[in-house]
C-alpha cells in the first residue's frame, strides 16, 4: 500500500542538501485549495515560489525570475521528495 504525502501534508519546512553542500529549505503552507510557498536561501532570504503543484505522488515548484524549478516524485520509503532541481543547470535534490 502506497500512502500519498498529502494524507501527512506538504505544508511545512522541507530540507535538502544539494551538492558541493548549499542547503536549501522550502517552505509551504496551505492556501485555499492549494498551496503557497518560499524558498529559503542559507543566509536566510526568501523567494517566493510561482507555481506549486502536487498531486501527492509528484511534486512540481517554480520561481519564474530565477528560471528555476524542482521536479519530484514522492518516496514513501525515505519519506522524502526525490528528483531535479534546474537552475542554470539539474541538480539531484532531496527534501525532507
């Protein structure tokens, strides 16, 4: 049986450490029907995220002006969001 995250909620802080060790922190709370969100830099600024999507298995965020954005499905096993995120070029990221 396979349990989609939004029966535990995306809403809430999501960490992932990129590689070469820039951490990055997500934060999404609940509005309306979906969800809004910033992105969490390590010296504390925050951008807001343009487009969030989640179906509970994947996961999509944007910010236009950065040109960036985060693919992920959902493992159930690690409890965590794993895939890319693209800026200038694709990272592996995973946040949990």
């Amino acid at each position: 049986m396979t349990t989609s995250v939004l029966a535990q909620g995306l809403a809430g802080d999501w960490i992932g450490q990129m590689n070469g060790g820039f951490k990055v922190r997500i934060h999404f709370e609940r509005a309306g029907s979906g969800f809004s969100g910033k992105l969490i830099n390590p010296s504390g600024n925050e951008t807001v995220l343009d487009q969030i999507t989640s179906d509970g298995t994947h996961l999509h965020f944007a910010v236009n002006k950065l040109s960036l954005s985060y693919d992920a499905v959902w493992s159930d096993e690690e409890k965590a969001w794993k895939g890319n995120l693209t800026f200038q070029q694709v990272y592996p990221l995973v946040l949990k």
